[in-house]
C-alpha cells in the first residue's frame, strides 16, 4: 500500500510539472504575491518560461527555423521594472534574407479592487531600431506597470538560417518554471554543449520523433532534393526528427558579484552548433568546424576577413615614410596603429569580419572593429612586419568554450619578434602597446596563423598598472585642512583615466574628482600628458576640506587618506560562485605628509603594518612615522594576481576586511 501511495503521488507530481501553462491564465495568487517565495532579495522572477524551437519545410524556402517564445514574468518591486522590456534581436544576411517576428502578443496584469485587470500591449509599445547593418532589434515595453504586476508575452521568430541561437537557461532573476523543446530534421546535425562553467545545470533528454514535409509541383516531373526521387504533383516525404527536451523548475537567479567580469561566462545555457548537413541516405554533404583549426581555416576563408588581409594597394604610398620613422618592428607597429586610429574611427560595432571592407573604410574615415584592425595587420605586412589577427571574444560576450565561429565577436592585431610579442587594437584612441581596452581583457584570444593553424594566447595584462599618490595635509586653526594632491597613473588605470577625463573642460574634470569627497573644493587643477599615451598620466590640484577633522574633547580625530580611502569591502557574499576578476594586475601606492598644527601633539597612531595574501601574491603595507612636526605614511595595495578563485574567496575577503579597517584607522591628536 506505501508502494502504491508513492506511485500515486509521483505520477501527480509529474502531471502538475508537466503540465503547460495557458497564455492569458493568470490567477489572483501570481498578482497576491509580495517577494519570491525561494528569493525573498528577487525584484521580479519568471513565473513561466517557454521556448520551442523547430523547422518546417516548404518547397519554395525549404526548411525554415520557428523559435516560438512564451515568458509570464512577475514585478515585485520598482527595480524590477526593467524585466517589463523585451529586445528581440532579428537578424539579416546575404541577398536579403532576413528574421521575422510575428504573432507578437502581451498583456499587463494588475489587482485592482480584488479583480484581475488587464492591460494589451499596443502598436506604440513597440519600436523597431537598427542595431547594426546586420540586426535590427524590436524593443517591446509592457504598459501600466506597477509594483506586483504580472506580464505575459509571446512570438514566434521565423528565420531562413540554420544557425542556432543559444537557449538561455538562467536569468539574473529567479525562473520558477521552464519548458524547453527543440527539434530538427535528421538532415541537420547540431553539436550540443551546456556551458562547464555554470553552477546550474539543466537536464536535457533526447530522443527521436517521426515528422513529414509536402511538396507541390507543377508542369511535369521535379527531383525531391531531399530523398532523390521522382516526384508528380502534390506529396509528402516523411523524415525522423532529433528532440531535446527540458522541463526545469527553480531555476536560481544569476547573482550579481563584485569584479565578476562577466556574467555571462557562468550562465546556464545550451550552445547548438551546426556541424553537418546530411543527405537523404545519412552521409555527409557538408561538414563544418569540428575542432579550433577547422573554425579558424573557415573564418580566414571568408572573404569579409582573409581577403582583407592582403589588400595594401590602397594606402601603400601613404604609410612608406611613417614606417620608415620606426627603428624595430614594434616602433613602427606603434606608429601604424597611431596614423590608422587617425585616419579611420570606430563606429561603435564589434564583428572579426569586415563591414565596410578595409578600402572603403579607409577612405571613408569610419569601420567596425574588423575594418580597423585588420586593415592595421594589412599595413603592418605590407612592411614586412610579421603581424597576425587574434580572435576576440569580449567581456559582454563570454568566453567561448568549445570550438564555434559564433564565440568570437572582435578582433585584434599580434605582432612578433623574435621570441617576443605585442597587441594592438587601433579602434581606441588612448589605446597603447599591450594595453587593450577593457573590453578586449577576457581571458584569452585565438591567434590565427597563415598556415590556417591557430593557437590560444592570453590577453590578461601580465605588467602591472600602478596609480601613486602624493598628499600633503596642513590642518587650519578652523579644523579645516588643505594641501595638495599629485598623481602619476600608467598602464590600463591610465587608459581608464583618460577615457573619463580627457574630454572633459577643467570645470567638469574639477566636479567629477569633488564627487563623492565630501565637503571639498578642488582648483588649481593640472592634466598633463592626456593626449600623450607613450607616458604616465599626470594629474595635481589643491584641495580644501571641511568635514575631514572631528574635534572631540580638545582631541581631533582624522583618517590620513581622506577622501581616498575606501568606505567599505565590496566584497560582502559569505559563499562565492565565480572568480573575482580584476581585469588587470595594480598597485595603489600613497605617500602622505601631514604638518602637524600648532599646539597639537600626536596622542596615539595606527600601528603600521603589512597584511598578505597567499604568500605574497598581494600585499598591504601600511607604515607611519613621526619625523618632529609632521607624520609621514607610505601605505600601499598590491595586487600581484588580477583573477582570484572562487576557492581562495573566503581568505581574499578576510584580507580586503583588513584593508578596509587599516584604513578607516584614525590618528589622534592632543592639545598641549
């Protein structure tokens, strides 16, 4: 009888999950709900999820891939408003083959009164934009939305390609139910791969399934392409069918984490790649990338991107007397690429392969990332310079695991001697030899050789970039303090600084470093070098403060880095899932000078000290002394390693506490 009770309540439990959920069926309890009963910190989660993807056959197009998408998505609170937006991303090829949406659908749910209300989605909810010459992007906003409502939406994308985008599994909030089907003809083979790095792990069963197409012809015989047979009139022909299928619940939130890099390196998702096209007898009719090489012999062998390497015609008479200005392959490296960011801009568009094409890019003074870079590695051979194009994927796009062309979305520009290398990327004009713009810094890039053979190179920053500060402090009778502050800044925190400040006047340079100081005015500002990216940045100013000294029973107490210092560990999780990623190695070193006041001796000091973490690997040194009528501090955080384990998590944070407390420590002075 126990036997026969688990049965039972089994066989319900799986008819209430296998169950699928209606559009339009919403029920009082969605909209009753306050916080997500798993995730009481979710702003909004994704009552139900689903996604079916498949092909139908025509015989006038073929087959054609459907993605049809359902999501109900419930809004707890105002910063959950942003999940009432859904882009849908429509792409165009070749010949005007294009993605179209249809059968687009929504309603906002409100609880008015103790009633449901509902709300449809309108024509001006709806706005279409090109994203780039290749996609256009349809951006639905939901109306009347508020706190506790509930949206629901549907479509159907119906595209000419056999490209697969990846099904997303894990959202950044909570996913209570997911439904998930994918079917493809038996003619076409799709590698399969869950993302290793994610911490959720969807099951996904396969099995087969029996489908047919039709076909109409007209004025005599016609050869079914896909069976090879004669064929009169109207037929059908019947074909197997490849099923993946995933009934998930509670599926976590993706979790926002201090330095994560990016997100969608550790999301859950399934990646489909076309591997093979079959014929009608299951052998081989065309084969794609298998293994790296494969997908890099199939890039080089585009014409948008291998043909483009080759082409100097064009600007050969123009780089002749600025290369010859170089002593060695990489002084004239750095030349090119400072005379191509001068002559063409980025347009703000990723792609390895070229939009324009490197010629007319060239002379229209604007391209896409490809456009630029490879037209830098076209001018560099055409020198004799050895020089090779690195796929990129970018920090935003995740890190490709497996051997795909859809993992890469940029490109670069390596140049060798010797046993010696260097980057490049001319599409950012305060980039510099090996410092790449933060972007580009996602672990490692594939470098492509002419031979057709590739190879892994890392593009983590192995020199470290460093920002030193000189402060002096003098305290007034008022216990007010000014003084001033000098600034030497090198490698990617001086890229960084400059892309937030060189193009900005002095007043709005002087408002930008006073935000978030406290009571201080700033003049006297002067920025040197920031055009000048062979050297340091260089930044000094004066300062006043007002709210810098607390005075306490004839003692005043005051923290010796100010306005530098850090408020607080932004490392808080008790439990880490992902790396902390730092982009770049860097050291922060201070050197401060405080004139003690008149009638004021020292009453006590912070203990200098020096804290370590894993052997060394970083380090902060805090060291104070009095030297007759003034305090000087050398304090300094250096972090030798710009990626730390999630294993190593708990012992970073305990490190980062102790910095943070070093240096809240306040000095205390008496009056005498």
């Amino acid at each position: 009888m126990k036997h026969l009770l688990i049965i039972a309540c089994s066989f319900l439990f799986f008819v209430s999950n296998a169950q699928e959920v209606k559009f339009g069926k919403i029920s009082k309890s969605e909209l009753q709900q306050k916080v997500h009963p798993k995730d009481s910190s979710a702003n909004a989660a994704v009552l139900y999820k689903k996604e079916e993807i498949y092909f139908v056959y025509t015989e006038s197009d073929g087959f054609m891939q459907h993605r049809e998408i359902h999501e109900r998505i419930k809004i707890y609170n105002k910063q959950g408003f942003d999940y009432a937006t859904e882009k849908i991303y429509l792409y165009e090829g070749n010949g005007g083959n294009k993605e179209k949406v249809n059968k687009l659908k929504g309603y906002t749910y409100n609880l008015v009164d103790g009633k449901i209300e509902k709300e449809k989605l309108k024509k001006d909810g709806i706005f279409e934009e090109d994203y780039n010459e290749f996609t256009e992007i349809n951006t639905i906003t939901m109306p009347n939305i508020k706190e506790g409502s509930v949206i629901e939406f549907s479509y159907k994308i119906v595209s000419p390609f056999l490209a697969v985008d990846d099904v997303i599994f894990q959202y950044n909030i909570p996913i209570d139910k997911f439904d998930f089907k994918f079917r493809t003809p038996e003619y076409y083979v799709y590698d399969k791969k869950v993302n290793p790095k994610a911490f959720y792990y969807p099951n996904i069963t396969s099995s087969v399934s029996e489908s047919s197409g039709k076909y109409t012809t007209t004025g005599g015989s016609r050869t079914n392409t896909l069976n090879g047979s004669k064929n009169y009139g109207q037929g059908s022909f019947d074909y197997k069918e490849k099923v993946l299928l995933a009934n998930e619940v509670d599926i976590p939130a993706l979790k926002v984490e201090a330095y994560a890099g990016s997100l969608d390196n550790y999301r859950a998702k399934l990646i489909l790649e076309l591997s093979a096209i079959l014929n009608s007898y299951g052998g081989i009719e065309k084969s794609f990338s298998t293994d790296w090489n494969k997908v890099c012999r199939s890039i080089i062998a585009n014409s948008d991107f291998g043909n483009q390497l080759n082409r100097s015609n064009f600007f050969k008479n123009d780089i002749e007397e600025i290369a010859a200005m170089g002593n060695d392959d990489y002084q004239k490296a750095l030349l090119l690429q400072s005379y191509v960011k001068s002559k063409v801009k980025w347009n703000g568009f990723y792609g390895y392969t070229a939009m324009k094409g490197t010629k007319k890019a060239y002379s229209e003074g604007e391209g896409n990332v490809s456009d630029i870079n490879l037209l830098l590695i076209a001018m560099l051979r055409s020198q004799g310079i050895k020089a090779s194009p690195v796929l990129v994927s970018t920090r935003d796009n995740g890190v490709p695991i497996f051997p795909t062309r859809k993992g890469f979305n940029y490109v670069i520009c390596m140049v060798e001697s010797g046993d010696s290398y260097i980057l490049l990327d001319a599409t950012e004009p305060y980039s510099m030899v090996n410092v790449l713009p933060a972007r580009t810094l996602n672990w490692q890039g594939r470098l492509l050789r002419d031979n057709g053979n590739s190879t892994w190179v890392s593009l983590r920053p192995s020199k470290q970039s460093s920002e030193t500060t000189s402060l002096n402090i003098k305290i007034n009778d008022d216990y007010s303090i000014e003084g001033k502050v000098r600034q030497s800044i090198t490698e990617h925190l001086a890229l960084n600084y400059r892309n937030s400040y060189s193009n900005l006047s002095a007043d709005d340079h002087i408002k930008r470093l006073e935000n978030n100081k406290g009571d201080i005015e700033i003049s006297n500002l002067e920025f040197a070098n920031d055009m000048d990216i062979t050297k340091p940045v260089m930044i000094s100013y004066d300062y006043e403060a007002s709210d810098a000294i607390d005075e306490v029973g004839g003692n005043l107490y005051f923290s010796p880095l100010l306005f530098f210092a850090m408020d607080e560990n932004p490392f808080k999780l008790e439990q880490r899932e992902y790396p902390i990623d730092f982009a770049f190695p860097f050291k922060d070193s201070y050197l401060i000078n405080i004139m003690l006041p008149e009638g004021y001796a020292v009453e006590s000091l912070p203990k200098s000290e020096i804290f370590e973490f894993k052997d060394g690997e970083s380090k902060f040194k805090y060291v104070i002394k009095e030297n007759g009528k003034f305090l000087q501090l050398s304090i300094e955080l250096n972090l030798g390693n710009s990626l730390i384990n999630p294993s190593d998590y708990g012992v970073f944070k305990q490190f980062f506490n102790k910095v943070v407390e070093k240096q809240a420590e306040q000095i205390v002075l008496k009056k005498v």
